[in-house]
C-alpha cells in the first residue's frame, strides 16, 4: 500500500472542491489515538477543519472502551474536528450521519454492498457472508460556549491473515476489507480525501437539519432491517424485537412483544 501523503490528499481535495483549502492536515507515523490527539491539540479559532491521519495507532479504540486494531499500510484511521456553531440542532444520530456520508464516499469509489449496523459500524454484505468494514467514534467537549465533536474513523482497507484471525478471536462480527468489494485496491489518499470531503458537506448539513435529513438514507442501508436483534446493555435488561428502524433523532425503533421501543444507547447484535 501507499504511504499517506499530506500533498496528495491536498491535491485530490482540490480538484474535488473549491474550499479544500479549508482542511488542516497532520499525517503522523505514529500516536496513541488519532481521536486522543485532536482532543489534547489545542484548537483553532478560524474556520479550519482539523483532521489528524496516523499509520500506527497503540491505543486505537471504539465505543465502550473497545479497542480498535489496525495494521500500518493496510488500514485507514483518521479523525476530524468540527466545530458547532451556537444554536445548531441536537447532535442526537450525529454516529449514524457520519455512517451515510461514509457510505456514500464509498460507494461513489466503487464499493458495492456497503451496510450500517445502529449506532456506528460500517458493514458489508457479500453473498451470504459480510463483516464490519469500518466503525466511527464520536466525542464532544464544549470551548467558549460551543459544542465540538472530534469524529474519529477506521477502515480495513486491506486486512493481512494476522489481523483477521486478531479480530475474529476477539468475539465481534467477522472483519471485512475494502479490497473484497472494490474493483480495484483504493488508494488511501484518495480515499481519505473523498471521505473528508463527503464528511464536510455531510456535517454542514447537520449542523441546518440534524439527523432528520439522513433518516432515509440511513434506514436504506440498515444492515438489520426487519431482522430480530438483541440490545444488551449492562445496566439493564437485554430488550429483544424486530429492527423497524430509526426514528428523525437517531434513536433505533424495535418491534417487541411490549409494543415499539425506542432505543437511545446500547449494543446492538443480530440473533442468530
């Protein structure tokens, strides 16, 4: 694979848009978390959109204290700071936003087959088989009155035997690269300018109409429609229906013998 390169991804921004200038980019060798790292980095007050791309993250990690494992050369783990302006609508399905502009980048790449599982994991379905692509944290602080969201992103662009075995032994779903379900081997600047680019206009359109916008396109991607899924949750009992869907603030709609459900937070998992 490629290395990352600052330059080339400039490049591709700009022949793909007129404020490409827009973006402030760090590519880094190394870092405990891309996410970590735009955290502790002191912001910046102009219009600025932060985004920090590693080769080797030690302490990747994902929701609920997971962690997430990568391989340098053939992953892509990046994140990207965004800055709310006051009075924006309520970051409520901002995860499941982020999964759509995603998608789209992809499939506008080539890719064939990609699915999102609520509330942030990019799926695939070949055949009768799929696995997780990718998967999005979201984290927010507030500075000078504002809300700021650092989104961080991992993607299997091309996974080695090791880190397939790594991920299937540690107990979630199956992985899957991008490699399987493309025409050709993306290269990862372009992919991450694309991803970048899609996420800007994607967040600019959050920040006028929340996640009612991307409802539709959301629910057209749902890896478990109508399927019977699991939510566990440790503080409370395991709730178990029929994925309906999502409603206009993000939360997962599920049938159950006690009526519809509406869910906030949680693991969701297919019942196999």
């Amino acid at each position: 694979m490629e290395a990352l390169d600052a330059s080339i991804v400039h490049a591709a921004l700009g022949s793909m848009a007129t404020d490409a200038a827009r973006f402030r980019l760090t590519v880094l060798d190394h870092c405990d978390s891309t996410n970590t790292w735009l955290l502790d980095k002191t912001p910046s007050f102009d219009d600025a959109i932060e985004v920090v791309v590693c080769e080797r993250q030690t302490g990747g990690r994902g929701r609920r204290g997971r962690s997430w494992l990568s391989a340098p050369g053939d992953s892509l783990t990046f994140s990207l700071r965004w800055r709310f302006a006051a009075g924006a609508p309520s970051l409520s399905g901002l995860s499941l936003a982020v999964g759509v502009a995603v998608a789209q980048a992809l499939e506008r790449m080539g890719a064939a087959g990609v699915q999102l599982k609520w509330p942030n994991d990019i799926l695939v379905s070949v055949g009768k088989r799929g696995g997780k692509l990718g998967g999005i944290l979201v984290e927010t602080l507030v500075q000078d009155g504002a809300t700021v969201v650092v989104i961080g992103i991992g993607l299997n662009v091309h996974l080695p035997p090791s880190l397939v075995k790594a991920v299937n032994e540690s107990g979630g779903i199956e992985a899957a690269d991008l490699v399987a379900i493309m025409p050709a081997a993306p290269s990862r600047n372009l992919l991450l300018a694309n991803l970048l680019l899609e996420l800007a206009n994607a967040l600019t359109r959050f920040s006028a109409q929340g996640f009612a916008g991307f409802a539709e396109s959301w629910q057209r991607r749902n890896a478990y429609a109508d399927c019977t899924v699991r939510i566990v949750n440790q503080s409370a009992a395991t709730i178990e229906g029929r994925c309906v869907g999502v409603a206009a603030d993000g939360a997962l709609l599920l049938d159950t013998d006690a009526g519809l459900r509406r869910i906030v937070n949680g693991e969701v998992s297919l019942r196999l």
